[in-house]
C-alpha cells in the first residue's frame, strides 16, 4: 500500500516536470519580462522540490493570472496534500482558486469539486454537503456531487436521504443500474426501528428490502430477530436454518442463534438434525460447527459437542497436547468432562483470533458490520476465526 513519501515523492515528480515545462518556456526571457505571475510560480516550484510547502503556497496563491499549466499544478498540489492528510493546506489551494475573479467556469466547478472533498476528508460535513449539492446539476460533475453526496449520508446515517439520492443517481446515470445497496439501506433504517421497539414499522422497512434485493441474508437474519422479539421461536429457527443454508461463511454466526432458537421453541432435536444434514452436504462444515461450539458456551448439542472433538483430534497438535488416546478410553461421562475442559481452553484461543475481515479491501474489524469501514462496499465483512495452531480460516 502505498505510504505518506511514496505520495509526496509521486507529487514531486509531477512538479518537476511542471518545472522543466516553466523553464523551457521561461528561460529564453529576461527576469522583467516574465511578469509577477511567472516569477511567483517559478518560486512556488522551486519551494515546491525543497520541500517547502508553506511558502510554496504563499508564491503560487500570489500569482495574478494562471494559464493552463500552472492551474493543473494547483489542483495537482491540492490533491496531494489531501493524500497526505495536510487539509489545510489543500483547502488553502482550492480556495484560492474559487476567489480568482477571471477563473474559467469549468476551472471553478473542478475547484469547488476539490474543496468539497477537502471538506470531506476533514470531516467538514455541512461545507462539504453545501458544496455538493450546489454541484448536482453541473454537467461535468453532478454525478460525481451525487456520489459524494450519497456517501455523506451514509457516514451521517441519514439512510432516508441517501434512499433519495440513490435513486436519483438511478435514474439519471444507466450504468449505476438497480443496486442492492438500496436493500441495506432499508435494512438499516428497520434496524433503527427495532431498536425503537416499532416492530410493525421495521417489519414493513423489511418488506421494501425484500422487493429491491429478494432473498438477502440480511433480510432473512433481522426477519429472524423480529421473529424471536414476538416470541415466534420456530419461525425465527426456520429464517436462520434458510440464512445457514444459503451463506455457509455465516455459519459461525448464525449457529448459536439458530440453537438458541430451537431451544426456545422445543425443538432441540431439529437443530441437531440440521447440523448433520450440513455435515453431510459440506464436510468443510464440520470446522464451522466446531468453531460455534468453542466460541459459544451455550451450544451443547451433542452433535456439536462431536464435531468439536473431531477438530480436535484431525489436528496432530492438540491431539498430542491433550493426550486423545487416553480420552478416547475414558467413560462417557468422563469423555464429556474433559472434552469440556478443553472447550473452554480452545474458547479463550478463539476468541482471541476472532475478527471480521472484508473480503475486497481486506480490512479487518473487532465487529460484524454490513458495511465495511475500509473500503465502504456493502455485504463484504465476514467472520473469521483462527487459532494459533490451525492454518484454515472460516
């Protein structure tokens, strides 16, 4: 990934070429003859390759007039203090730009299209938002205002407003098609309504999820919380056995929930029956089953129980560690004991190797969220568990 100095270095030599073009154009004429607006650029250059970019700006931002080129080196030095994080800086630049009375408009839209996303990184929320939307109807930048826009209110959690903008975007730019990311955000909004305690109102945000992005898991997971708030266990057992079936890289997640399920509404024996029918249609199950067991302390199905003791003997490690073979010779209630023991043991490992990984940007969090922190796709994050003796991920 590239660091702060590979940026900067990027940048300079952006300006040395800048620079190289100055001279040649410059370094016929005589010192009077190139006006104040060469000399400050040249300056602000020179200042530039020193590594001194306060008063590089204080020449460049001083210059009367600027041609083509010396205003592609102001964006281009804007630009690069955002990538450093100098926001300042890079707001100084892009302002100086929009007060020049004699700017081009197309010169002065890119301007307030720079500033905006200065505000943006700065989290300037209200100047960025103000610039952007004075920006929606500009035929070079509206749709790019309206992403930006987009993705404010989704830092901002105005899911509303984003639902609005979203369709917007769909409309006027064909190649943005039919997203899911509309689903999430009508997911999002009937979380807030659960959280309320308006049932009826998420359930009926669930309903429009459901039209835009039928069969979504995250659909089928808060159709199952909903369930079990109204004290409907068996049907919230049925929406996650649909979820366990549909995306096995959940299983970890929606194991114990589902248990917890099936307790609640008497039917233990289904869970267990379930658990072998995925050991039978993926054997690579049997891993997921045995990390839910570790990780949660209520799972004590006894086909869980066994598809943890055969992770813990197929690893040549824990099976020399914990002495399987006199395990093994144990009576059954003395097996349960110590494969107890070795739960909670194992428990402490995993959830000391448990985070959330995106699986585009490979960012990785302490907490399952829909929406990755890194890289802001959706329905990317996913949970995972790894031991300090075991190589597989899940």
């Amino acid at each position: 990934m590239p660091t702060e100095s590979a940026f900067f270095f990027a940048g300079l030599l952006f300006v040395a070429a800048a620079l190289g073009y100055v001279f040649a154009r410059l370094g016929q004429l005589d010192e009077a003859d190139r006006g104040p607006m060469g000399l400050d650029y040249v300056r602000g250059l020179k200042f530039l390759l020193k590594e001194q970019p306060d008063r590089a700006l204080e020449a460049l931002t001083g210059a009367a007039d600027l041609d083509d080129d010396s205003l592609e080196t102001h964006f281009a030095l804007g630009q690069l203090f955002r990538k450093r994080g100098e926001m300042e800086r890079a707001i100084r630049v892009h302002r100086d730009l929009i007060e020049r009375p004699n700017l081009k408009r197309d010169a002065r839209e890119q301007a307030r299209f720079e500033l905006a996303q200065d505000y943006l990184s700065a989290g300037l929320f209200d100047r960025a938002e103000e610039l952007l939307s004075e920006l929606r109807d500009s035929p070079r930048f509206g749709l790019d205002a309206l992403r930006r826009l987009i993705r404010l209110s989704e830092l901002t959690r105005e899911w509303e407003r984003a639902i609005e903008l979203r369709r917007e975007l769909e409309r006027r730019d064909r190649a943005a098609g039919r997203s899911m990311v509309l689903a999430h955000y009508f997911c999002e909004l009937a979380e807030q309504a659960r959280r309320s305690g308006d049932l009826e109102r998420a359930s009926a945000w669930l309903d429009l999820a459901d039209s835009n992005r039928p069969g979504s898991v995250r659909v089928m997971l808060l159709r199952a919380a909903l369930a079990g708030d109204l004290d409907e266990h068996k049907a919230a057992a049925d929406w996650y056995r649909r979820v366990a079936q549909k995306e096995p890289s959940l299983l970890i997640e929606v194991l114990p929930r589902l248990a917890t399920a099936c307790q609640a509404a008497g039917i233990e024996a289904e869970f267990s029956g379930f658990l072998g029918q995925l050991v039978d249609e993926d054997r690579g199950a049997e891993r997921a089953i045995a990390l839910a067991t570790m990780l949660d302390p209520e799972m004590r199905d006894e086909r869980a129980i066994d598809c943890l003791w055969r992770f813990v003997i197929a690893n040549p490690t824990l099976e020399a560690l914990i002495d399987a073979e006199r395990i093994g010779r144990a009576t059954e209630s003395e097996r349960r004991q110590s494969i107890e023991k070795i739960r909670k043991a194992l428990r402490k490992m995993a959830m000391a190797g448990r985070d959330y990984r995106c699986v585009e940007c490979g960012y990785i969090s302490g907490s399952m969220t829909w929406q990755c922190p890194g890289c802001a796709a959706w329905d990317t994050v996913r949970p995972r568990v790894r031991l300090a003796f075991d190589s597989g991920d899940r």
